[in-house]
C-alpha cells in the first residue's frame, strides 16, 4: 500500500478514521477468513501432531504451516480453507488431537462502502512540516512546548495537564498491536521496547501503512521537545507489534501471538485499535492470558454506529472505548450500547484528533487530522499508563480508577458513554 500520497491519505484517513467493521447483527458468527486456524493439544507428542499435519496435507492437498515463529510452542497450525473444511475437519479423527478448530479471521482496516466516508482522504487535515508554523498556530495553552500542541482539543478534552502535575508514564511499557510502529521526528525521543513484526516474522516492527504511528503518537509522542505535537503518558515506553498488513489487515492468530507476545515481555498496558466479526477461542484464551499476567487491554469498539462494541472490544477482560467529538458528544460513527466501558476524544468532522504518522510516498513525517474509535482507544491506553506509574498494580483495579473517575453523563439510556468522558486528571488523583 505504498502509493502517492493521496492514495497514503485515503488508507491512513479512511482506514482508522473511518474504521469499518462487519454488520455486528451477525457478529458472533460471521467474519473473513481465508485460512483455518489448528490448535493441536499441547500434551500429545510432537510425532503424533506430525502424522496428523501429514494425513491433512495428504487428504486436502494443503501444506499446513506455522503462523509464526511463536506459534511452535502453542502447537498452533494454519491450513487454507473455508467453512466446508472447518466442519470436515471436526467432525475428522484427528479432531480428537486439537483443543478446537476454527476460522483465522481476518480483523483489517477495510475501506468504506459509503462514497461520503471515502472523501474523508481528502479532508484529512494535513500539515506537511511542523517548521512552517506560523504565529498562528503556536501554543496558546501552558503546558507543553510543542507547535502542534495547542490544536491537540482532545488532550485538553481529557485535562491532561493536570495529570501530567503527577505522572508522565515512566517506568510503565504500552504495547500497541496494529500496522508497527515507525520512529518519525516526533517519536524519537520516546523510549521503545523490543517488539515483533508477526506479518513478515521479523522483529523490527516499522509501520509500512501510517495507523500505528499515529496510535502510538497519542499513546507516547515525544513531548516538550519543541517540535510537532504532544502524546499523553510521554515517558512511558512503547512496544511495537505488527499484526495488520500494509492494507490495513490481519489474522486473528498473528493478533493473539501478539497479546501473548505483550504479556510475556513486560508490556503493563495493551492498545487494539483493530477489530473485525467472528469471535475466536484462541483471541480469548490470548486475552485472559495476558489479563491473568497484570495487563490492561484496551480497544476500539468500532465504527459503525451500532448498538454493540465489536470484537475484540466485547471480550469481558478487554476495555472498550467509543468516540467523542470536540463538542463532548458521541461521534456520529461511533459504535454505543452494550460492551461499551468508556468514550474518549476520537474525532468528527467539527475536529479531528492530531498526531505524527508517516507519509508511505516520501518516508517523510507528516501530522494528520483523523477520525475514529481508533484514536479514541489510544487516548485511554495512555491514561492507564499514568494510572500504572501513579502505583495503581492490578488491571481491574487500573480500568476501576478510570471509570470511577470519568466525567459522568445523565441520561445515557443507550450507552454511548460506558462509565463517562475519560479524566486523565481526575484518574491520577
């Protein structure tokens, strides 16, 4: 997806801006898939395992393959297949030998079906340089140094200075699982992690499609460094984990790696900013893992504008986050009702949430002006890292402190709001 840079708009703007989620009506049952995901009981022996990949290679002429490099450890196999082969395969002997067999969803930033959501390209806000800014556009508000920073509503929204009085994020690491992460300008001041790329099985996990960088941005942009803009827990770390492609999609068994991945390297705090249809055993078990471990988990509850969050945003252990405008209301596209834990700033065409991301044309950074329960997760990830520093330890105990302490709105018979408006302020205190 490396293209011009209108065509870079159009997959950055329009993939998390206007995130699109499958008919969430059919949600538990229905999703993409191309692949079939095998989850071989750990207690039978490798050679058994290794006769039954044979038998399946033999029978469906298919060559069963690894996911990824962690995947070994899991006994976890992909084969391709559609709905007729999931259920040849269980009701097969080799059924017996597998914990469950299920569809490798595909949870993707996919383009709109609507043509007025598809101007959003054109419509982002972009500033190509931060060296250009006029007198215009300095800071007008205390507390950080940045250029950008007095355009960012969204963290004022969530009075992050005051939080900022107390905590910054040090010591706390957040993992974000989308499209990698690149170090542009704005981010190298902000302290990294190792991560992995779980696309292309590497561990250099750089962002070839411009999401990540700018979830990441609201999560840790570099902050008071006099260039660009301002992110919310700015001395917190970050761990880059690559589980969507260049266009915007990825398989549910790379995601779930990446959530175990996050938990057994030291990440406190987990960002999804991702979602798709189709729920998943091996997501579950992937979550409550890391949940088991002292992890926050954090996502987008999607873009529909419906009356449910979506997956992974439903699962019970993860926090899900809809979208405000900068009126203080919810966003027109934003998912409500049940699953929904929270709202945070995510964005409208009134005003759209500002950070760093890479221009896929040039490899150049560029600050862009976007939309979407994608942006809205971030702002609450980076919360829970100062709520973390601040010496709160258990994840529940993390995700308490931040819905108690959320601006509550009356009369939310439908649930736009979960617990109320994120408080970055009223959360550290």
């Amino acid at each position: 997806m490396k293209k011009l840079i209108l065509s870079c708009l159009f997959v950055i703007g329009l993939g998390f801006a206007l995130l699109t989620f499958v008919n969430l009506k059919g949600l538990a049952t229905h999703g993409e898939f191309e692949t079939i995901v095998l989850d071989f009981r750990e207690d039978i022996p490798t050679e058994e395992v290794d006769r039954d990949l044979q038998a399946i290679e033999q029978k469906y002429n298919v060559t069963p393959r690894l996911d990824n490099k962690f995947s070994k450890k899991d006994n976890v196999y992909i084969i391709k297949g559609n709905k007729q082969r999931i259920k040849k395969l269980r009701k097969s002997e080799l059924a017996e030998d597998t914990e469950f067999i299920e569809p490798n969803y595909i949870y993707k930033i996919p383009e709109s079906g609507n043509p007025e959501e598809n101007k959003i390209a054109r419509e982002a806000e972009y500033l190509q340089s931060s060296d250009d800014i006029g007198e215009e556009v300095k800071p007008t508000l205390k507390g950080a140094n940045d250029p950008y920073y007095s355009q960012q509503w969204h963290l004022h929204n969530i009075n992050v200075e005051g939080a900022w009085d107390k905590t910054k994020g040090k010591g706390v690491t957040v993992a974000v699982i989308d499209t990698g992460v690149t170090q542009v300008r704005d981010l190298v001041e902000t302290e990294f992690v190792k991560g992995y790329d779980f696309v292309n099985d590497r561990e250099k996990a750089s962002d070839d499609n411009g999401h990540g960088t700018h979830v990441a941005g609201t999560i840790a942009q570099a902050t008071n460094n006099s260039h660009g803009v301002a992110g919310v827990a700015y001395e917190a770390s970050l761990m880059p984990l690559k589980v969507l492609s260049d266009y915007g999609g990825g398989t549910i068994a790379d995601i779930a790696e990446a959530i175990k991945f996050a938990a057994d390297n030291g990440a406190d705090v987990i960002n999804m900013s991702l979602g798709g249809g189709g729920e998943s055993q091996l997501m579950k078990e992937a979550i409550n893992y890391a949940h088991s471990k002292g992890v926050v988990i954090i996502a987008a509850a999607g873009n529909e504008n419906q009356n449910s969050a979506s997956n992974p945003a439903r699962n019970p252990n993860v926090f899900a986050v809809s979208a405000l405008g900068p009126e203080g209301l919810k966003a027109p596209y934003s998912n409500y009702g049940a699953g929904v834990d929270i709202s945070a700033p995510g964005g409208s065409d009134a005003g759209k949430v500002l950070q760093a991301t890479i221009d896929m044309d040039s490899e150049a950074e560029v600050f862009l002006g976007l939309q979407g329960t994608s942006m809205a997760s971030p702002h609450v990830a980076g919360v829970a890292a100062l709520v973390k520093a601040s010496g709160i330890e258990e994840p529940d105990e993390i995700v308490k402190v931040i819905s108690q302490s959320a601006r509550v709105i009356q009369d939310d018979g439908l649930n736009y709001y979960g617990a109320g408006q994120l408080n970055a302020e009223a959360a550290v205190s």
